[in-house]
C-alpha cells in the first residue's frame, strides 16, 4: 500500500537472514539494544502517526456526513420549488383556459349581434 525501503517490508522476507545479515558477528550482537531502541522508536512514529491518521479520516468522515446533509437538504428543497412550479404551471394553465374560453363565448356574442 505504501512504498517502503525497508528490508523488514520485503515480501518474502527470511527472518534468519535478515537477522544474520544485521548482526553477522557474535561482537555485532553487542548492538542489539541499539537496534532494538531503533525499532521502538520507528514503532512510536507509526504508532502517532496511524493515530494522526485516523484522526484526520473521522474528521473528513464529519464533514462529508455535514455536506451529505446539506445536499439532501437542497435536493429537497429543490423539489420543493419544482413541485410549487408545476403547481403554478396548472393554475397558470387553467386561467388561460378559462380567457380563452371567454373569448370564444364573446367571439360567439360579437358574431350574433353582428348578424341580427
């Protein structure tokens, strides 16, 4: 998941040889504390920063959950506005309806008067 130079990351890693290869000599193992402190302190690096790291996730994790929120907020709110359109639409519709219904009945009355 993450590149790494470490040998101890290898896939495939042989454990004896990796441990022969750091202390070669009897002598060598004279600094076994030295690469153990080593060790522990890479361990608490990782360690602050997966804490970090799980931190900054929920953290982003709130914000989305406050964007989703707000976008179903909106989306709601949109279909609101669609509904209240189509609604004036109809009214809109029946009124214009309703004139020109009452322009054929006085189209109808002008045509009668004309003709007697």
């Amino acid at each position: 998941v993450f590149n790494s130079e470490d040998k101890l990351d290898l896939p495939g890693l042989d454990i004896t040889d990796y441990i022969n290869m750091k202390f070669p000599t009897v002598e060598s193992l004279d600094k076994v504390e030295n690469e153990i402190e080593t060790i522990d302190d890479e361990m608490k690096e990782l360690e602050t920063l997966t804490r970090e790291k799980v931190r900054e996730q929920a953290k982003m994790e709130e914000e989305m959950k406050g964007n989703l929120s707000t976008i179903n907020q909106e989306v709601t709110d949109l279909i609101n506005r669609i509904g209240s359109i189509k609604e004036k639409a109809e009214v809109s519709e029946n009124l214009v309806k309703a004139i020109c219904s009452d322009l054929k009945s006085l189209d109808c009355a002008k045509k009668n008067i004309t003709f007697t």
